[in-house]
C-alpha cells in the first residue's frame, strides 16, 4: 500500500527548504504528499519538485479564505497545476451559530464550483468539533446535516475526543476519501506511529477494506520533523 505524508509532520524543514525535504521524504518511502503550505513557490515550481521525486499531491491544507469568490479561481488553478484534487480545509474558527452558520453559506457556495473543475472539497477535524461549541452545536454533526463536503478524518482527533474512529469511518464512508493516520495518548500528546495509544493498526486495516488514501501525520517533531516521519514509515513496513 502506498503511504502520503501531511507535510506539516516536517514543518521545521519545509520552510527552509520544501525541494530537500520533498526529496528527503521521498527517499523514506512515501508516495504522496499533503501539502500545508508552498512558501512562495508557484504551481508549476511545485509540480516539477513532486515529479522529480516520483511523488503525488494526494491533496493540500487550504484555508478558508482561498474559497471566497474573490480568490477561488486562484485556488483551482494552483491546484490544477500541481496536479491535486483534494482542497482539505485544516480546520475553522466555528466556536458560535453565527460563525458555523457563515462557514456554512462559504462551503456550499464554493463546493460546486471546484467540482466542476475536477476538485473534491473536504473538511479536517480536530477534536473540538465533536463537542458543544458556544451555542451548543454539535460542529461535526452539522456540517454532516447541513454540507455536502466530504471528511477527512484525523483518526486520532477523533480518538482523543472520545470517539472510535473505525465506527466513524464506516459510517461516514460514502463522504470520506482520505484519512489521516495518527498515534498518540489521550489529552492530545502525539507520537509516532507505533509508539500510543491510538487503534492505528485497526484504523489501517478498516482504510485499506474501504479504499481510502492513507496520509500519516506525526506532530512531535521527536527530535525533529524527518526522523518521526521515518520511524512512521518504519512502523508501517513492519507490520
């Protein structure tokens, strides 16, 4: 099975140099790329260093704001140029009605449009959208009543906030493409793969039954970013 790699896993790399460190996690192993951020390259600059190094954009971590009408045509063509699919918003400030409700009315206006352009819109979660917000919204729940956008599930988000990430898979499988894989204790402490508390090997196993693009996350940056995302890599081919 091919493995992708959120690249905000070796952040205190990318800055600096995002061609070594592509080269870097390419060597490691993985395939596919999940972009958080492009440091003033353009696409095409971008699109040159993934096939230099034999890897995919199994998707980006775009903001919000790349959708707003203002900028959503920029946001199509970048992501056409670097050959990526999957526009994954990283998260959003939905802690009122009033914010969920404008989040809301920005994803559905949008979502038509990258579709017709070939881009499937996702949203990543945290743990906090399994919980109340201000005015006592469930924020997951909602965006699954009231959106069509698809899921990127952060298992280990959803593990930390108490819920079992492979029942959430299954249930949401119609609306869930890409996953990220994650370990770590409770109270949001993350580790490598292998080394907490999280179900990554059940995880893994339900991904692969159900055809979805596996993207390993490892946030600790233990010593640093590229030596805990080789012993992810490591966990998987061992297993």
């Amino acid at each position: 099975m091919d493995y992708g790699l959120q690249l905000f896993s070796v952040r205190d790399f990318t800055e600096k140099d995002l061609p070594g460190t592509l080269d870097k996690v390419a060597a490691m192993g993985y395939k596919m790329v999940e972009f958080a951020g492009f440091f003033g390259y353009s696409d095409k600059a971008v699109k040159a260093m993934l096939d230099m190094n034999g890897l995919k954009a199994s998707g980006t971590h775009s903001g919000t704001g790349g959708l707003l009408p203002e900028n959503i045509d920029e946001s199509i063509r970048f992501h056409k140029g670097i050959g990526c699919s999957n526009y994954i918003i990283p998260g959003d400030d939905l802690s009122t009605a009033e914010k969920l409700d404008r989040f809301i009315e920005i994803v559905n206006a949008a979502q038509g449009k990258l579709l017709e352009n070939g881009i499937n819109l996702h949203y990543h979660n945290h743990s906090h959208e399994f919980f109340p917000n201000a005015d006592g919204q469930i924020i997951h729940e909602e965006l699954e009543k009231r959106t069509s956008m698809l899921f990127e599930i952060d298992t280990f988000w959803a593990f930390n906030a108490g819920k079992d990430p492979v029942e959430m898979l299954e249930r949401l499988k119609d609306r869930v493409k890409v996953i990220h894989l994650k370990d770590g204790f409770k109270g949001g402490i993350g580790k490598s793969l292998g080394q907490g508390e999280a179900p990554v090997v059940a995880v893994l196993e339900k991904a692969k039954e159900l055809g979805l693009t596996v993207v390993v996350e490892s946030e600790g940056l233990d010593p640093n970013g590229i030596e805990e995302s080789r012993r992810c890599i490591e966990f998987l081919k061992s297993l």
